[in-house]
C-alpha cells in the first residue's frame, strides 16, 4: 500500500511453524527499499518474543492450574464422605468459573443419582430433578442420549452449551462449552476419580468401627439388666434368706443364658457382617416373651399385654425381642410403683402396630427429637442414674431395619411409644418413610 511516499507493509508472525499473527509497518518507501532484511529479522525476533511470552503465559496457568489442583485434592481427601467430596468439586468449579454445575453419582454400579447442584437457583435444581432425574450409567448410554441430556440440563440451568465429564460412577456436566473450562472439567474428573474410590473406603471403616462400638455398647446394655437381677437374688439369698430368692435367680440366669446366645447374632447384625433372619412369627408370641421377665421381676408395675391371636409378620424374632424388651424396661424404670404398662398390638392388615404405654412422667417436648439418638438419655433418666441411653436407640434401628417406623405419640399421659411393621417385608418401603 502507498500513500505517496510512505508504504504499509505487513509481516506474518510466525515461530516453529505456528502462526502468531501479523506485523503491520507504516514507513517511507526508502525504509522499504532498503532495509527489508533488517525489517523481516525484526519481525522473526517479534515472534520469538511472542512465543516466549505465550509460553510463560502457559507455565503460568500450569503452575496456577497445579496449585488449584493440589488443594482442590487436599479439600476431597478432607472430605468425611463421598457425597461432601463431591459437592467440593462442584462448588470449585461454580465458584471458580461462574457457572451452573450437576453432578451424578452412584456409589455402587447401576443408575446414577442426581447428587449436587452448584451455582444454580432451587428452582432449576427442582427443574433438574423434573427433566432428568436419574440416568443410566454414563458409559452406556448413546451420543444422541448424552447429547439429549446435555440439552435438558441446559434448558434447566440456562445455558446455551454443556460440557460433560464421565469417571467411573459419576458424571459432571457444566452450563459451558469454554475450551479453558472444558479442561479445568477434565482436571476435576480425574481429581475425582482418584478421591472418591478412597474416601468410599474411608467412610465405610467409619461406619464399621462406629458400628462396632455401637455393638459392644449394646452387648454391655443388654447384659446390665439380667445381671442386675442376679445381683439382687444373690442379695436376697445372702443376707436376707428371702422368700423368690432362688427363682429370681434362676430365671435372671436363664435369662442371661438364652441373651449370650443370641448376642453373636445381635453383635453380626450391628456391625453389618450378618443381615436380619426374618421369617413369619406371631408378633403376639413375642411380644409376651419380652415382657415375661419383668412381670415375674417387677412385682410393683402390672404389665398388660392387649394382642390378637395371632398377629403374623415377617420379623426377626430375636432382634424384635430385644426392641419390644427396651421399651417395655423403660417403662417399668421411669414410671411409679403401682402403675400400669400397656403393651397393645393392633393387626391393620399390612402393617401391625405396637404400643408401649406406662403412666410416668412423660418425655419433654425438647427431648423427643432427640430420644432416639445413642447416648442420649432423657431428664428423668438422667435423675434416676441408671441407663447408657442405648435402648431407645436400639429399638430405632431393630425397627427400621425391618422397614417399620417407631415414635413417641405426645398425646398420651405418660410415654407413648408406637411401632409400626410391614406385615411383608416386601411393603417395607411404603412404612419406613
């Protein structure tokens, strides 16, 4: 280009074979004309000077992108389960990048679990779960399925393209198609797929040794009551020569014996090496073997026992012993002398309930939520000095492995605790919500 004595004059940028753009020149014609060469070396120093900065810009974001890496698998490994792990990875890349992000998850193989939601508002979270939902495994679905998805997560979130990153067990999508992005996705998935087999077997020996500690806890509670009772026949026979003595003694004893012997089975099923045995028992039946003992031992409550003749139901019959014996020991133990325990079964077709009244003081309303939980034990217990705050705890989890419900009905003077028991197991689902 000339413009009468001054000429524009272009130079390609370019350094081992890849172009870096253009060099534009404005000079006389002479500067042409006689300092080409010396223009043209100027331009190859340019792009060698290009390349470099480009390249520490690379080193850079490598080093940056290393260092986020490294505390994003600090952060993971942190973690206290899988689903927290996973959660820190979308917020990372939420926060980082702006943008809406899902992740997929199952611990196991099979469908995978709409798990997290980052960046996004409850209401597309709601649309996530309406459109999408669970999906198949992300490795057996077709390009046309993934592209589908990709589509439905972002008419959900609001983004015109989606980025997806499988690992195995899980997918990441992302409401953006940016080549940086797409990258820092892929760093992510691989993050994840190195935590999240370790933090699965962390958890799970969390889950073990809090199990077995629960179990040895349980063992420790159910021996205290029978033992307490041959402390006191042994009492009796010692230093007073009392009348019952003897037979307090040998049925605490017989007590004790049939309690050891299902303790192998009680201590397996806590700490999840042996599952339930259930089978079709009269729940009537069992429910009289549980309180047995403390009508013949507590001579100052009346126990009465309102049951159908039978009452079939899929249970274990061991396991709901020691559930219905819990209440039934709480009842006697934090009511007054003189009083009635009611323990009443009604059949209601597909699923039996079962009550445990007495007439004590009752449990506060600020202490139901919690009644429950392992080691709490309520304010009456706390003053009466006895318990490991177990029984009730025990009782839950008895019950809700075999998909039933148990709760403590305000309405009732006293306690009132109900438990309901799908007739099959099968139906356990539609109880145990």
């Amino acid at each position: 280009m000339t413009d009468r004595q001054r000429w524009c004059g272009f130079f390609p940028l370019h350094h081992g074979g890849r172009p870096l753009g253009v060099l534009e020149v404005i000079a006389p014609v002479d500067v042409f004309r006689n300092r080409w060469e010396t223009l043209s070396a100027m331009a190859d120093q340019l792009a060698l000077r290009l390349e470099d900065i480009a390249e520490r810009d690379r080193l850079r974001r490598a080093i940056v992108s290393l260092e986020a890496d490294a505390e994003l698998r600090s952060e993971l490994l942190r973690a206290e389960e899988p689903e927290a792990a996973l959660q820190i990875a979308g917020d990372s890349v939420a926060r980082g990048y702006g943008v809406p992000v899902g992740v997929w998850w199952n611990e196991h193989q099979g469908p995978l679990s709409f798990t997290v939601a980052c960046g996004v508002t409850d209401q597309a979270r709601q649309d996530i779960r309406d459109r999408i939902g669970t999906i198949p495994p992300w490795g057996m679905l077709t390009t046309q399925e993934r592209t589908s998805l990709r589509r439905l997560f972002g008419e959900a979130v609001g983004a015109k393209q989606v980025s997806a990153r499988e690992w195995d067990g899980g997918v990441l999508m992302v409401g953006s198609g940016e080549p940086e992005l797409r990258r820092r996705i892929r760093a992510v998935g691989s993050l994840l797929e190195e935590a999240l087999p370790l933090l699965i077997v962390t958890s799970r020996e969390l889950r073990r040794n809090m199990e077995i500690d629960l179990g040895l806890a349980w063992t420790a509670h159910e021996l205290s009551g029978p033992l307490l009772s041959i402390k006191a026949a042994l009492e009796q026979l010692l230093t007073r020569r009392a009348l019952g003595g003897e037979a307090l003694l040998t049925l605490s004893l017989r007590e004790l014996e049939q309690l050891v012997g299902d303790m192998g089975g009680i201590l397996g099923w806590a700490v999840g090496s042996r599952p339930l045995n259930p089978s079709f028992q009269d729940v009537s039946q069992l429910v009289e073997a549980a309180v047995d003992p403390y009508r013949k031992n507590s001579s100052s409550h009346r126990i009465e026992v309102i049951a159908p003749r039978p009452a079939m139901a899929e249970v274990d019959p061991t396991h709901l012993r020691a559930a219905v014996a819990n209440l039934v020991r709480n009842a006697v133990a934090y009511s007054d002398p003189g009083s009635t325990v009611v323990v009443e079964i009604v059949d209601e077709g597909a699923r039996i309930r079962l009550s445990v009244r007495d007439q004590g003081p009752g449990i506060p309303a600020g202490e139901r939520e919690t009644i429950f939980d392992p080691f709490v034990r309520g304010e009456a217990g706390s003053r009466r000095g006895r318990g490991s705050g177990l029984g009730l705890f025990i009782t839950r989890r008895v019950v809700e492995a075999h998909g039933g419900t148990v709760w403590l009905d305000p309405g009732y003077p006293g306690a009132d605790f109900q438990m309901v028991l799908p007739v099959d197991r099968r139906e356990a689902p539609r109880f145990a919500s």
